[in-house]
C-alpha cells in the first residue's frame, strides 16, 4: 500500500506543486488548507507524514505542531515544516515545538522529494 502525505498549506499553487511531485513518486497525497480543524483531519486521516506550513490562516504551524506532538496517538508522525519564515529563530523553535525536518520557501523540487522520502524511510 502506498505512502500517505498530507499538506498542510494556505497557497494553492504550492498544494498543486508539491501534489504533482509526491504523486510521480507513488505517494497517496491529500491536503488541508486551514490551521484549524487540521488536527482532527490528521486524526482522521492518519497519514505516513505531514508537509505543514508554519503560516496559516486561523491557527499556526507551529500551534498545530504543538498539538501533534502532545497527542499520544500522532506524537511520532514526521512532520517536515516548511515555511516562508527562514529565520534561525524560526528554525530553532520549530525544532523544538519537534518538527522533523524544516525546509524554507523558496524549495528545490528534488531536495523536498529527497527529504519526503527519507521521511517516510525513518
């Protein structure tokens, strides 16, 4: 069975972008466009990882992080938080609130792939 993502991202053309390559690569990917309520969509939907953007509409990134990684039954899902925010204090918070791996905006197509599939490897 295939490899789920879900993206977690507020910019459509980002969502499309980041569908069309995970999907070449035979991943099963489905999105959320909201901070809020992505929890329960990740609850429900139980993917292999999570792509989440740190700036959301309603509720933050880094918030939704915080609440995964406090619920028992997601706290080792690998989230790869990727953001327009590439400050070290963004890096650094990330890491600690437990993002698995923090890509910046704009991203090269083949290091995502790279990091999505090692993600998945883990």
């Amino acid at each position: 069975m295939a490899k789920s993502v879900t993206i977690i991202e507020d910019e459509p053309f980002i969502v499309e972008a980041l569908t069309f390559l995970l999907e070449r690569e035979g991943l099963r990917v489905s999105s959320f466009n909201d901070g809020e309520g992505s929890v329960a969509f990740i609850q429900k939907t139980r993917p292999d990882l999570v792509i989440l953007d740190l700036m959301l509409p309603n509720i933050s990134g880094m918030k939704i992080l915080e609440d995964i990684r406090s619920n028992e039954t997601l706290a080792d899902l690998p989230v790869l938080m990727l953001t327009a925010k590439g400050q070290k204090k963004d890096r650094a918070a990330a890491e600690t609130a437990g993002a698995s791996l923090f890509m910046t905006k704009p991203f090269a197509n083949s290091e995502l792939v790279a990091s999505v599939l090692n993600l998945l490897k883990s």
